[in-house]
C-alpha cells in the first residue's frame, strides 16, 4: 500500500481549500481527485482527472493505480464515491449501505420514522399532476426538494397547490436539461414537505464505532424569499440547555438509525412555532460551507483535522468546551438580490471590519452571480467571534452590510431580482 490518500472534491466549497495543506501536515499524500485542476496545481501531489461524483468513473481510474491509502471526503455529491472507495478497498469510511441511506432522502425518512424521530408530514412524488393531492395530505404551505438533493438545489416554498405545479414543472425541466451530478440517483423522485415556520439548527457530531460525541449545535441564520439559500450560522446557539439536550439525543438517535458508524456528521433541525423539533435530514460528512469555521472558533474542535485522522483510522477524541472563556463565532453571507458580474472584492477590507476572522471568497471577479433557481452560491462571506452569540451575529451582518455600502464588494447588475 501507497501513503495516497485520495481527496474528493466536487470543486463547491471555497472554505476547503485548505484542506490539501492540513492533509500534508498529517502525513498524507494528497492526490485530488476532480474533474479539473486549477488553483490546486501547486497544493497536491498527484491529481487523477475523474467525475468525484460518479463512482464508476472513479473506480476505473483507481484501478489503474496503487492501492490507495485512505479517501477523505466532506461533500455530500461526492459520499457514495467515498464509500464504494472504502468498501473496495478496506479503509476507513462510510459503508456503502449507510452512504445510500444518507444520500436518499425517501429511505432515510423512513428508517427516521421506525426510530420514531419526529420529521415533517411528507409526500414522494413524480408529477406535477401529483401536486393537489399532496397538498392535501401534508397542507400548505410546502417545501419542494429533490429526494437526493443537496445544498439546498431546487428547493422552494409553495404556498399553493398550483404554485407548487409550476415549480414541479420547472425544475423537472432545469434538471432534464442541466442533468445535475448530485441528483442523478433522484429517478424523478420529489419530496413535498410540511413547512415548519420555527428557527433551524444543526448538530455536528462525531462518531467511532458505537460511540457518539457531539461537538457543537449551530444555529442558522433566517431564510427570506420561497428560496433556502443559507445565510450564515452561529454558535452556541440562542436555547435552553434543555432544548439542545433534545437536539442532541434525536440526533444520536439518527445517527443509530441510519447505522453510521464512522465519521463526522451534520444533522439539520427545523422547529415549528410551538417548539417542538423536527429533524430535516443527517449528512455522514462534516457540514459545508462556513460550519466548521465557525464551530473552531467557538469550541477549539477542528471538524477538518477530525475528518483527517478518521481516514487515516484514527478514533480521535474530542474536549467540547470554548476554545477560550465567552467566545462565541458567527458567519454572514452575502446574496445580493439581483444577478451580476462581480467587479471588485476587497478581502483585506473586509478583513479589517471589526470582529471579522475570516472572509470566504466565493466568486472572483469575472464571474457571474445568479439567483434562484438558476443559481444558488454566495459571492462571498464573513465569520466573526464575539463575547456573546448576540455580538458575534451583530458583527457579521455589520461586516456583510459595510461589504455593500462601502463598495467593498461591487457588482454589475444584469437583469432584475425575481425574487
């Protein structure tokens, strides 16, 4: 065996481009593998030229090579790869079972519900002809979302039964046209969920084997327009120890269900007004985006060096806790309301603006920004620390508000909001 780990990466998540890096420091050598090399040239030491989403592909091409020594993984397109990887190969990973279980949405509500984990009320369907009567069975307003979705791709709130018929046919025809990776496996299969119109959190935890370690519980940012595009999170979350109690017990709960067994994992949670919690799904991989970022600051746990030492078979431990007294973190991103091209960034002015730790990049100047449902990334984001979740959360939206009104950050306008 070879010291090559194999680092997956579907090429979304700007905030894991130090990931190659920390790979290194531990020992590995990271070989990417992607459908292109870019800004990686000079971060890896090997790159194998594949679609990270689509096993076959992947599989054929590691066949060519030395037996690797590890996958590691933190994208939810890229899970089923990593596990038919660790089957094929014996090394640490998800199990192919429990990837497909995590990654279909339909099986895992299903083995939610023989657990008894509360979810919301919901309806497969494959129509839009299918519209009214789901509607009827899980009352309005719905969600719509891709039974193998991820980042929250084609998923919108409908306040009607005939507004939920024409979004069914649009995205069927977006999707047929586009053919996404990470909903290859959705078979035309869609969800209508019951929207629950309470605050959303998330559970980061670790598992080893039977033992379940909870890190962190993030709570989310508000949601505004029918569209779910994540606005930022913040940690410790603004609830009673006892309601975060609740969260974390559901979620080892989840977590057995589902029958994961190794690796960090990211459980999405939704109230309804009344308080009681709903879990929405459970990812067998680190949540994306600015999670960890922020779960460092506030807890001192890296979730990336976790995911490191998982696929090197480690069974590392972690001391929950502040990494300093009163330390809490948040993160902003912003989504303009109208598409454009972005003209300027100024990240080492945004790095100024106060409280802010780290600024996440997402677009370059050049590129476009678009809007649901044509597309859904931020052009970039702030994360903060604060002596309080309510300072840390205050400096972030500050620090995305300066990034506008101080033309930190510029873009030209393309075409008017639809949203």
């Amino acid at each position: 065996m070879t010291s090559d780990f194999l680092f997956l990466d579907p090429g979304a998540d700007a905030t894991r481009r130090d990931i190659y890096d920390r790979g290194r420091a531990v020992g590995m050598r990271v070989v990417l593998v992607s459908r292109a090399l870019t800004w990686e040239r000079d971060l890896v030491d090997d790159w194998i030229e594949a679609d990270p989403t689509n096993p076959d592909d992947v599989m054929a091409k590691v066949a060519a090579r030395s037996t690797p020594a590890g996958v590691v993984n933190c994208s939810e397109s890229c899970l089923e790869t990593a596990a038919q990887l660790a089957s094929s190969y014996s090394l640490p990973g998800p199990r192919v079972v429990t990837a497909h279980r995590c990654r279909d949405k339909i099986v895992m509500g299903e083995l939610l519900a023989r657990a008894d984990v509360s979810q919301a009320r919901r309806q497969v369907v494959t129509s839009a002809d299918d519209a009214e009567a789901a509607v009827k069975a899980v009352g309005v307003p719905v969600v719509l979302k891709p039974s193998t979705g991820v980042a929250s791709l084609f998923t919108v709130r409908c306040e009607t039964a005939a507004e939920l018929r024409t979004w069914l046919r649009e995205f069927t025809a977006q999707i047929s046209a586009r053919r996404p990776a990470p909903l290859r496996q959705m078979h035309g299969r869609w969800l209508v969920e019951q929207y629950l119109d309470g605050p959303a959190f998330s559970v980061e935890s670790l598992v080893t084997g039977d033992a379940v370690q909870h890190i962190a519980v993030c709570e989310k940012g508000p949601v505004t327009g029918p569209f779910f595009r994540e606005i930022g999170h913040s940690t410790p979350p603004r609830l009673a120890a006892g309601k975060v109690s609740e969260l974390t017990e559901i979620a080892a709960r989840a977590i057995r269900a589902l029958g994961i067994d190794w690796g960090v994992t990211h459980a999405e949670f939704k109230f309804t007004s009344a308080g009681e919690p709903h879990l929405l799904e459970i990812a067998a991989r680190m949540g994306g985006g600015s999670i960890r970022q922020v779960v460092c600051l506030a807890t001192g746990v890296d979730l990336v060096e976790l995911t490191l030492r998982l696929a090197l078979g480690q069974r590392p431990g972690v001391r929950t806790g502040t990494s300093a007294d009163g330390i809490a973190a948040a993160s902003r991103s912003l989504y303009p309301p109208r598409p454009g091209r972005l003209i300027r960034i100024d990240t080492a002015g945004l790095s100024r603006l106060p409280g802010v730790t780290a600024v996440n990049q997402w677009l370059r100047p050049g590129e476009s920004y678009r809007i649901p449902p044509d597309g859904y990334s931020e052009v970039c984001g702030v994360v903060t620390v604060g002596r309080t979740p309510d300072t840390a959360i205050r400096l972030a939206d500050a620090a995305i508000d300066a990034a506008v009104r101080e033309g930190l950050v510029t873009l030209q306008s393309t075409m008017a909001s639809t949203e």
